[in-house]
C-alpha cells in the first residue's frame, strides 16, 4: 500500500447531483485541493453548472459565479481584475468549462484572455463530446467516437482540437494535461499553476460513464488506461518547455482502452489499427518535444 | 467646474473619468472607438485608476464588466450598433446577475447594408434586457447622466445596469461646449461602489446558478421588474441631487419643452429633439402653439408621464427613429399602449424618421406639426423622407 500524499481538506462535499463514476465531479475535488480555499470559480453553461446543485444551495465551499457559455475567459479576466481593485488580488480567479465550452463555442474569449496573459487558471474538463446536453460531438470528440450526431454513417472522421497545443502556440506560462485517475500528478499539476502568475491552461480528461458508455464503477479504470495506452498522455509545457509528468513503462495496447467503451463500439478492427498507429505518431512527437536536445 | 469644448465622446470619458470607474473593458468599433481611446490616454496617464481590459470582443467586454461588477468594481464599458447586438447575451447576464455596469452606447444603424450613421434600432433591440435606458440630447446631458445613472444603477433598492445613449456622430463627434465638475463634487455624488453583495473569497456565494421552474427563477425575475419600476420612481431624485450639487440642469423622464399652452406635442428622442426644439420655435413665431416631448428615459418606461401628455393634448406625433418590423415605431408602440384606458384619449400620429443617419429636416418637422395642428391625415405609420413611396 501507498499512501498518497494529497491535501486531506475537502472543498467540494458530497450531495452533487453529477452521474454516477463522473470524472469532472472528481476533477472539481482534485482541482480545488490544488488551489486551496481562496479561489473564485466561474463555470459557464456545461455538467458543472448542473452538478453543483440548485440555487441555493451547491456542494462548493468556493464563491462560484456562473455565466454564458462562450464567456468563461472574459468574465474570469473582469472578475480578477475586479478583485485586484477591490482589496483580494490574491484570490485565484479560476474558469472551470467543458470541452465544448473551451474548444469550440468559448475559444474565442480563450484566445483573447490567453493573448493578454490575463492572471487565472483556466481548467478544461475534457469529456470529449457535449455531454451536458446529451452526447453530441465537439471539436475535442476523437475521430470514430460515436455521439448523437456522429452516429454510424456520419462518424467523425477529423481529429481531435489540439485544445493543450493551442494554448502552448499563445505562449502563455503554463499548459498542462491531467487526468483524475492520476490524482497526485493531478494535484502537484494544480499546486504549480497555483504559484505562478498568468494564464495556466490545465486540460483534464474527464470521464464520462454516461456518454462512453461504461460501468460507472470503473471509471478511475478506464482513465488509466488512457493513459497507459500513450491516448492521453501526461505533460506540462512550462514556459514553452515540454516535460513528460508520467509514462507507462509498457504502454497498454489502445484496443484495450476503446474495446471497454460502448462509444467506441462501432469500430471495425481496421479502425481500431489505425487509432493505434495516430496515438503512436503522436506518441513519437510528444517525445520529440520532451526529450532535450 | 471648468468649460471644455467636448466631442459626446470625449464628454462620456470625461464621465468616467469622474466616476472613478475602476475596470473599463472595450472593443473598438465606429463611431463608439474614441471613448475606449480617451479612456485608454485617461488610465496610461493615471488620471483614471483602472484595469482596462482590451478584449477582444463586445461580448467579451461585457463578460468582463459582470465579472468585475460581480468582484465589487465599478464597470464600464462602450460599445454601438453591431456590438450592442453582439452583447445581447450578456446584456441579460449583467442585469439578471444584477450587476450596476454602465454603458455608453453610440446609437449607429444595424447591418446589412453597412451603415455607420446613426438610429435607435441598436438599442430598441434591447429593450427587454432589463437595463436602465436614458436618451441624451447634447454632450453636457451625455456626460451629466452617465454620473446620474451610475448612481441609480448602484442604489440598492436598484441593482441594474444602465445604458445611456448618444446619436453617433450629432453627439459623439460633434463638439460643444460641456461643463465638467470638479472631480471633489462628483466624489460626493458618487461616492465608492459598495455593494450589497460581491464576491468574498472563501465563502460559499453563488451568482447565477441554476434554478428549475418550481424554486427561484420567477421570483428572481419579479425582483428585476420591482427594481425597474423602482428606478422610475428614483430617477427625479437622483437628478435633483445632481443638479443641487452642479447647477446643470434636470430633464426628468419626459423633458416637456413649451408644452404650458401648447395644442399639439411631437415626441422624439435624441438628436433628433434638437431639431425638434428649433421648429418648435419657428413655428411658435408664427403664433403656432406647439411643444415638444423628448423622452429620455425609456427603461423603465414613464407610463405615467405619457399619460399625463395624453391627458393635456387631443394630438400628438411620435417620431421613432426605429422600427420594430411589422410593428411600426417601437416608442409609437408603447405610448400607444400606455394611453389605452385614459378617459378621452389623444389622437397619435406616428412616423418613423432618420433610419441609417437619413437627414430629417426642420422642414420635415414643421410639416409634420402643421398636419398635426389641422387634425387631417395624421397617419398610423408613415416614413419620412422615403424617395421610394413605401
């Protein structure tokens, strides 16, 4: 046995409202561990403007303001800059979106706050479709998953919004990817961006039993394995300097990971091949950019 | 106090600059972009202590004056036309999450065709935003209600933003003499933005969570509508005390002007009510008893000031510089619906007038209230100056 070494203090308390093996549940908890008690959420239209619970009441022991989908960014820009005028700039000011939230209708106000270096976290719980809504694609849904509106016949085909490298391209201090299945990795990646000033973008992979379509009750399962099989790796750009957090020593083949998902089913073993040989190109360029010169 | 020759534009930085706002977050866009410029110079300088935000949209810049309201701050921002119209989202977040952000709106024609020059379809389109609406008529009445509305807007029987418009171009480039208070007499005005609620780290406050049919949302919204009617009722108040403090003068929802023995009224907004007053003048040398009613304030709507015009005159003109397609000028509609009711109700004649900066002429007014004074013709919805016979 190992005894890990996360913060004891709890910032989000039981009676959400999130599915069952909900990975953005357990992100929030990880993620607020990490920043400790003096942070601002905003949480714009996603699960998590759900799972906290009906006005009044929320399962946050943080002061959360929600907002409009695509608004994430500059709202959280204003109330930092609010905050620094009012006496609390040490407040973390912190966004907390999903996947469509951040890649797709939200990049723009990303961007912008990315471009001016605004001082928060920006966190991107990345289930990779809007599952809020029910299941449908977003830029960050992989190629061959199956959603509502990527059903057999109309499956997606292009790859998956490089959301991480995007952020790296605007040069802002601090991107990283975390996975909830990784929890001390997870937390020592929230502490650093904690300690440093501008924006620090953390991408999360966070599953989603109800859309992947798995039991529930092996949902820290099947995020390892995402990251066993090289599909999500584990990295943090600091400064424009790739360093590798964890690796496999044997990575898992990628069928395992897509063979235990019912979103994958639809997959011939041609498709799955082909899966194989993208996260191992990618695989070999994320080691490029990690290995020193 | 000391006089300056202001461009609207300068005289609404002027305002800010008074008022102390400590976030500005703006987007360029003509004819609106030289008050994001003269706040940039006013906080480069120091003149301004304020984090000013350059975002990268107008819905973006008014994401981030909620934010920075929602922190305690004092927000501003401007914006017109295509940006207004890219704001509307966030409009209703700043009022539903009833934040006291002011804006200056430029009011400029919408899209297709291109059109830079100035009506009031921009901000009629957001009448049912929840927020404070006050029409300006020169830079000095620009700059004395954007200090006006910013204590309204925060009064805590209030808490909604508050929009003050200016015709793009009459006022936002054009130059007149504007008096600019002592910054010591506006700080007694308007003193530090206190709110009732902001965020305070390590608590458990929520702004804008969910709230299904049978808990709050109703409510919520009865709140806003209380606070609306509320506004209404403090606006004469706040103008008072502004005007003890200043000397400028207070125009009240409705600004009557000779309307003590006049026959017939003309109402408008803006601008346009420049105009208005001087044919009023050169039709009252001809013995012709005429007034004007300019409506300043739209948001809340004066229904009770309207109803007192309809109450003292048989025949009045609305001339909207809008429309609401299929509905005919939207300030025609809701005075309309504010007279239903009133024992001997006045005859309306409604035009629309001056869409994508068409010039209305004296003539054209004169015109108008010469048909009015004769009692014939006097049209449901009629466009003036079309060289199309529509």
């Amino acid at each position: 046995m190992v005894k890990l070494t996360l913060p004891e203090a709890e910032l989000m308390d039981g009676g959400h409202v999130a599915c069952q093996g909900c990975g953005a549940a357990l992100a929030m908890r990880l993620f607020l561990k990490g920043t400790g008690p003096d942070t601002a959420l905003v949480i714009p239209a996603c699960c998590w403007a759900v799972i906290a619970g009906p006005m009044p009441t929320t399962c946050l022991r943080v002061p959360t303001v929600f907002s409009a989908f695509e608004a994430t960014a500059a709202v959280a820009s204003g109330l930092k800059a609010g905050l620094r005028r009012t006496g609390a700039p040490k407040t973390i000011v912190a966004g907390f979106a999903g996947d469509g939230g951040t890649a797709d209708i939200g990049i723009q106000a990303l961007s912008g706050a990315a471009e001016r270096n605004e001082d928060m976290i920006y966190v991107c719980y990345d289930n990779e479709a809007y599952m809020n809504t029910g299941v449908q694609r977003s830029g960050a849904t992989p190629p061959g998953t199956w959603t509502t509106t990527t059903p057999r016949g109309l499956e997606k085909s292009t790859p998956k919004k490089d959301m991480p490298g995007i952020m790296v391209a605007h040069k802002v201090p601090y991107v990283a990817t975390l996975n909830p299945s990784f929890p001390e990795d997870f937390v020592a990646k929230v502490k650093k961006a904690a300690s440093l000033p501008g924006l620090r973008y953390l991408h999360v992979l966070a599953d989603c039993p109800t859309g992947w379509k798995h039991d529930p009750a092996l949902m820290v399962e099947v995020g390892r394995l995402a990251t066993m099989s090289h599909f999500f790796p584990l990295y943090e750009v600091e400064n424009g300097r790739y360093r590798m957090t964890w690796e496999p020593g044997q990575p898992a083949p990628v069928a395992k990971y897509l063979k235990g998902q019912g979103r994958y089913s639809q997959l011939t073993d041609a498709d799955i091949v082909k899966v194989q040989s993208d996260v191992d190109a990618r695989w070999a360029a994320l080691k490029k950019l990690t290995t020193p010169a | 106090m000391t006089r300056h020759l202001l461009s609207g534009n300068q005289a609404v930085g002027e305002a800010v600059r008074l008022a102390r706002a400590q976030v500005v977050a703006a987007y360029p866009i003509t004819p609106q972009t030289t008050i994001v410029e003269h706040l940039a110079e006013a906080v480069g300088k120091g003149d301004l202590l304020a984090d000013f935000i350059t975002v990268e949209s107008e819905h973006s810049a008014m994401a981030a004056s909620v934010g920075a309201s929602i922190a305690g701050a004092r927000a501003f921002t401007a914006t017109s036309s295509q940006g207004l119209a890219l704001m509307h989202e966030m409009l209703h977040w700043a009022s539903g999450q009833r934040t006291p952000v002011v804006m200056a709106n430029v009011n400029r024609a919408l899209a297709p065709p291109w059109n830079i020059w100035v009506d009031h379809s921009d901000s009629m389109a957001q009448r049912d935003t929840g927020w404070i609406q006050v029409y300006a008529e020169t830079n000095q009445e620009v700059l004395d209600t954007i200090l006006q509305v910013y204590r309204l807007a925060e009064d805590k029987r209030v808490m909604v933003p508050a929009m003050v418009m200016l015709d793009a171009f009459s006022l936002s480039h054009t130059y007149m003499p504007v008096d600019v208070p002592e910054s010591d007499v506006i700080d007694r005005y308007l003193p530090p933005y206190s709110p009732p609620q902001k965020v305070l780290p390590e608590t458990t406050q929520l702004f804008g969570s969910f709230s299904p049919p049978e808990l709050c949302y109703m409510e919520l919204r009865h709140d806003l509508e209380v606070a609306m009617h509320q506004a209404r009722i403090l606006l004469p108040q706040v103008e008072e005390e502004y005007t003890q403090l200043t000397g400028h003068p207070s125009f009240g929802a409705v600004d009557e002007y000779r309307t003590d023995d006049a026959e017939v009224v003309l109402m408008a907004m803006g601008s346009l009510a420049a105009t208005a007053r001087d044919a009023v003048d050169a039709l009252r040398r001809e013995g012709k008893k005429v007034g004007l009613a300019r409506m300043r304030l739209f948001r809340p709507f004066p229904a009770d000031a309207v109803r007192s015009l309809g109450e003292r005159f048989h025949r009045i003109a609305v001339l909207d510089r809008a429309v609401s397609y299929g509905s005919g000028g939207p300030l025609a509609g809701e005075v309309r619906a504010a007279l239903l009711g009133i024992a001997d109700p006045p005859v309306l004649a409604a035009y629309i007038a001056g869409l994508g900066g068409r010039e209305v002429t004296q003539e054209q007014i004169r015109s108008i209230f010469e048909r009015l004074l004769s009692g014939n013709g006097l049209p449901s919805e009629e466009w003036v100056g079309l060289k199309v016979e529509g």
